[in-house]
C-alpha cells in the first residue's frame, strides 16, 4: 500500500498527517514541543495510540526506541558511513536495515534482506514529504514509524542543530 506522510509547517513539535493512496486520513503523528530529544507518538484515526517513538540521548550516533502499550518493540540505530546513510534496526517483528541514497531522499527498508518498503522525499515541498510504498504483509504503521524516525535523524535534526 502506498502512503503520503506530510510534515505540517505551521505547528508546534513535529506534526504529520499520514493518508493513504487515495488521500483518506490513516495516522496521525504529534511530536512533544519542549522536550529534551524528540518524542513522538503515532495515533489511528480513532485516537487510539499505536507506537511512541523516543529518541535516546547523550550516543555517539542517533538512536531511537519505538514502543507499543508501553513496550519496547524497535531499536533504531543509526550506522557510521560516510556517503549513503544506513540505520541498523532491532525489532520483535524482525530484522531490519534501512539503506539510502547519497542525497538521503529514497530509501529501501529491508527486513531479513527482502525490501518490503520504498521511501522516497520530494524535492520541492513545504515540509517534508515522503511517498512510502509498504508491502502488503508488513504492519503498516511500524514501518511508518521508522520513516518517521529517518526523517527525524536525516532532515530534522539538520536544522535543529545549527
């Protein structure tokens, strides 16, 4: 299934609107404005809590850990390179790596070595914008979860740091 996640401009913390392919509503992602790190939770569209996202502090390299009903479900971290960003993934539904371009704008995530999602970032938006094509037999909103936290590592953090 293919998804459109769009960053809000306008908005305190990191907001998205997640629709699918024929622009229906389908997840809902608030970032906590004044945190230490970022904190993000991942919501259906019947408010229900699906995956916090945590970013992790004081590593050499960023980390972030995804839960579920207050469980730990994903360790997302991001490998030493030097041209193409790479992130190494621990999770309970498998393992997982995320390789990308050298621009850092499309993506392959891998899960034991087969591609079950593609991620691209427009060029030209307001706000971050990703096309993410999700196999059909993945859990839809983790997968999003970790476009999620890309965004926060490659493109985020860029502007926050200056």
């Amino acid at each position: 299934m293919r998804f459109l996640v769009k960053q809000k401009i306008f908005s305190f913390g990191d907001n998205f609107v997640i629709k699918d392919d024929e622009g229906n509503d389908r997840f809902v992602v608030k970032g906590k404005v004044f945190a230490l790190g970022d904190k993000l939770r991942i919501y259906d569209m019947q408010g229900q809590e699906l995956f916090y996202i945590e970013q992790k502090l004081l590593r050499l390299l960023p980390e972030y850990t995804i839960y579920k009903s207050g469980q730990a479900v994903a360790t997302v971290k991001k490998d030493f390179t030097f041209f193409k960003p790479r992130f190494s993934i621990w999770s309970m539904y498998g393992n997982y790596t995320i390789q990308g371009n050298f621009w850092g704008m499309d993506f392959s995530i891998l899960k034991n070595g087969r591609q079950v999602a593609q991620v691209s970032k427009r060029w030209l938006s307001f706000g971050d914008t990703y096309g993410v094509d999700i196999a059909d037999d993945e859990d839809y909103a983790f997968i999003l979860a970790l476009v999620i936290v890309i965004d926060q590592v490659l493109h985020d953090d860029r502007h926050n740091n200056r």
